[in-house]
C-alpha cells in the first residue's frame, strides 16, 4: 500500500501562510543538504495530489520551469510536470493542465483509492484548506514539516480543523544551514 506524504513550509508557531496569504516569510536560500533531503523526497513519490487553489499556481509554474532548459531548477520542474496530478475541486469541470486529472470522488474515497494502486508514494502540497481536510480525515501517513525560523503570531493554520487528537511518532528532526528544521514524523500504528 502506498503511503501518503505531507510536505509543507510552516512558521515556528504552525502556520502555512501569513493571515493575507504571505509566503515572504519562508526562508529561500535553501542549502545544499535540504535540497538534497527534498530531492531524495521527491524521487520516493509516484503521485502528486493538491487543492484547486494551490494548483492554479502549482502547476502553471513548474510547467514553465520544466519549459527552460536554462532555468535552475529545470530537473525539478520536469519532474512535478512529468508526474501524474490529481486536482481536488469542487468547481472546475476539466483539467487544462498535462498529467492532471479531477478527482470526482469524495476525498477520502479518492485518496484511499490512490493508496491501494501500486507504485511509489503519493504527496501533497500545501493549500491549507485541502491539507487541513487531509490531516482532519487522517489519510497522511508521513509529514515532513519544513519549520522556518519565523514566528508569525497569526495565519493560516492547518492543524485548527482537526477533530481529535493523532498519535504521531518522530522520525527525524533534521536541522540545516539555512534555518529550516525539517521534522519528520509517521502516524502512529
């Protein structure tokens, strides 16, 4: 069965995004070792699922990333448009994007349903109402907490909907260069 992963920046004190949406926070000057730590992540997943709002910008970006062979970050931009996307919306009627499909199901169903197929693991990406939902519903299996060395004292959180309490269990707290701390934690058994 596969496992489904969370990746996602956060503050110090849990928030995804400042209370406007503000993502200058993050720290970007990643060092080498996080970007070999998100490259090692990134080659475990097979499929990659996301909320409508994070995917109207997601995807348009690495599209054009994976588009400039001169770009940086080219070989990741292949990669997120190369793999297979399943798009979570209750608005949008079809997919303009490549390797992107709808899901039409509800989302447990649906991600249960990608968790039973073979192949590599599945991540999602922010969207902090869609990743909400999946921590509220308990379907992540693994999270990889990017904590950025910020305290914003209010945003938008993505643990507040959660209806009671989830056992995890700490797999690695991983301190790098640049500031982040990457902890990663499995659900408890």
């Amino acid at each position: 069965m596969r496992k489904l992963k969370l990746q996602v920046q956060m503050s110090v004190d849990g928030f995804i995004a400042g209370p406007k949406g503000e993502m200058d926070w993050m720290a970007r000057a990643w060092d080498d070792a996080l970007v070999q730590y998100v490259t090692g992540l990134t080659e475990s997943i097979g499929q990659i699922v996301l909320g409508k709002n994070l995917a109207t910008g997601f995807i348009p970006h690495w599209a054009g990333v994976a588009a400039d062979e001169s770009h940086p970050e080219h070989a990741a931009g292949k990669i997120f448009t190369d793999t297979p996307k399943l798009v979570f919306s209750k608005t949008l009627e079809a997919s303009s994007w490549d390797n992107t499909t709808l899901a039409k199901a509800d989302l447990v169903t649906e991600i249960n349903q990608l968790k039973a197929q073979e192949g590599k693991d599945i991540i999602a990406y922010g969207g902090g109402q869609f990743v909400s939902s999946l921590i509220k519903q308990g379907l992540i299996d693994e999270y990889h907490l990017f904590v950025n060395p910020v305290i914003l004292g209010n945003g938008m959180p993505i643990f507040k909907e959660l209806g009671e309490k989830q056992t995890l269990v700490l797999e690695a707290a991983l301190p790098f260069s640049c500031g982040i701390t990457v902890l990663k934690y499995k659900k408890a058994d």
